[in-house]
C-alpha cells in the first residue's frame, strides 16, 4: 500500500509578492507648489487626504498656497519629505527633478515604503533612482492638462488624463491615487515618456503660440476683437480634429491652393517676417498629411509644393 499524500506546507510569502497596503486616508507632501503642485495638493485634501506640509520659495508660490492650501504649513523640502509619510509629490520643474531629487536621498529625508510621485511628463521612474535606492517605491504621475494656478483648475481635473508610469506592484495604488483625484490613469512605459511628454507640448504648447499669432496677424489687418473672431472656428477646428482626424482638414493648402498660399506668404513677408518660417513649416506638414489622407492629389500639390519651396530658400 502506498503510503497516504502529505500536503506540503505553504510556500512563505516573498515581500515582492506581498500586496502594498496604504491607509484610506493618505498622509501627503507637496515639494514645488508651484501650478501643478499647489492644484494637485488641494485636489488630494478635497478627496479627504492629509496635506501635512509643502515647500515653496518665491513669493508667488507662497500667495498660491495661500489661496490653495491654507491649512497646510509651509516647510523645508527635506522637512516636506519626512512629513509625508505615505506620499511625496515634486511638483518641480523637469530639468531640476534630478537635482530635487537626489538632495532629498543624500540628506536621508526619503524613507522606505514612501511614494515618491513626481508630475513631470518628460520624465518617467529613472529619474526616482535615488529615492528607490533609499527604498522609496518611485511613480511618475503626469496630469494631462495645463495649468494656471487658481482655484479655476480644481473644476478642470475632473475626467483628465494622466500619464502613468509605475512598477508593477504599484499600479493598483497608482490607480486609485488617480481615481481620488478625478482623473483616469494612461499607461506609459518608461522608454515612451519624452514622446508622449512631446506629443502633450506640441499639441497643446504649440497651440497657445499658434493662436496668439493668428490674433496678432489680425491685429495687423485691422481687427479689434481677434479673440471674436477665432473662438468660434477654432473650438469648431480643434472638435472637428478630435472627432474626424485628418478628414478635418481645410483651407488652401488642402486644396492645393497655391496662388492663395503664396500670396499669403508675400504679405505675411511684408507685414510680419518673424511669421513666414512657422506658416511654411505647419503648410509643409499640412501638405504632407493632406497627402497621405487622400485630401491632397500629389499632382494637384505640386505647384503648391513648389511655393512653399520657393519660399522657404528665399526666407
């Protein structure tokens, strides 16, 4: 007779496989609490978390915490790091993160089991090394959405975007991190952070100098109110992009228009020069896209083609 089956006894739990168990009500830390970091702050005690301390120098970010986070104190960073016992926010500009960052470790205000969560777009976890050296869990929490500042942005958070990027063990969390602050999280792997940062500033950077030029260029034909005049094409041009892609497109260069192109560009030569580089660039790209999409026969765009050549050697 066989002898009876043992059971074996449970593998022991390994800490990497151990769920991360946070409290409800998170303990948090704003360093930088400038537009993004004062708002986000103010979001997290709206959604009922303990902003104990944040730390900003210039006056303006005193004045705005003020308005935005009354309650909270405000401290050293290296005081900000020690009193955020669940998490840190650094909210501070992308080219100084690592510098932030690497200050906090070598003063040994991170500790272990800490998130630290910066907001940067362009930069994803390998700038938190030295944190997850320190055994801080690192997590790049990047709001899709542009900021002024006020009060105004907290009605603005609700269905935004985040860029998310987080270790494995840590996208639960992140999740509900983001849930609490209204918005819903998109993945994004660490190599893919500068072009999806890129992506955000080309549409959405780029937008503010394109329009501020189109008013100014308004300006100069005579136009009073150029705000009156582009709200309506340009919410119905941004919706219609949205929705239809390429398909949306109009005007002479996807037409192929190259007699209206040009004169264009002889005035805008004329009246504003400083205008010619970008108008050639964004008609160049505009015909290509127009191309690709079927808009645009390519022997239809070659005269215009052409123009936008011409041009673009005499500039």
């Amino acid at each position: 007779m066989s002898a009876p089956l043992r059971s074996r006894p449970a593998a022991p739990l390994r800490a990497a496989d151990a769920p991360l168990v946070f409290p409800r009500t998170l303990t948090v830390g704003v360093i930088g609490a400038g537009r993004v970091g004062a708002v986000l702050g103010a979001a997290l005690a709206a959604a009922g978390h303990r902003v104990v301390a944040a730390a900003g120098a210039s006056g303006t970010t005193r004045a705005r915490m003020a308005l935005l986070l009354p309650q909270t104190p405000t401290r050293s960073a290296a005081a900000v790091a020690r009193a955020a016992t669940d998490v840190l926010v650094v909210a501070v500009p992308d080219d100084a993160l690592a510098g932030v960052v690497a200050g906090l470790a070598e003063a040994g205000a991170l500790r272990p089991g800490q998130v630290v969560a910066h907001t940067s777009g362009a930069h994803g976890l390998a700038v938190l090394a030295p944190a997850a050296a320190a055994g801080a869990r690192p997590l790049a929490l990047h709001p899709a959405m542009t900021f002024t500042g006020t009060p105004d942005d907290l009605s603005r958070l609700a269905g935004i975007s985040y860029g998310v990027t987080a270790p494995a063990e840590l996208r639960a969390f992140a999740a509900r991190l983001v849930a609490d602050l209204g918005g819903v999280p998109e993945w994004v792997a660490e190599g893919d952070r500068p072009l999806y940062h890129a992506a955000l500033a080309h549409g959405a950077n780029h937008l503010v100098t394109l329009v501020n030029e189109a008013a100014d260029r308004l300006r100069d034909a005579g136009v009073d109110r150029p705000e009156k005049v582009l709200a309506p094409l340009l919410r119905a041009a941004l919706e219609n992009a949205l929705r239809l892609g390429d398909d949306a497109l109009t005007g002479p260069v996807s037409r192929g228009d190259a007699g209206t192109v040009r004169r264009h560009l002889e005035r805008l030569a004329a009246t504003a020069p400083e205008s010619v580089p970008p108008y050639l660039a964004l008609a160049r790209r505009t015909a290509d896209r127009a191309i690709a999409a079927g808009r645009l026969r390519p022997a239809d765009a070659a005269p215009l083609l052409d123009v936008l050549d011409g041009m673009r050697v005499s500039a």
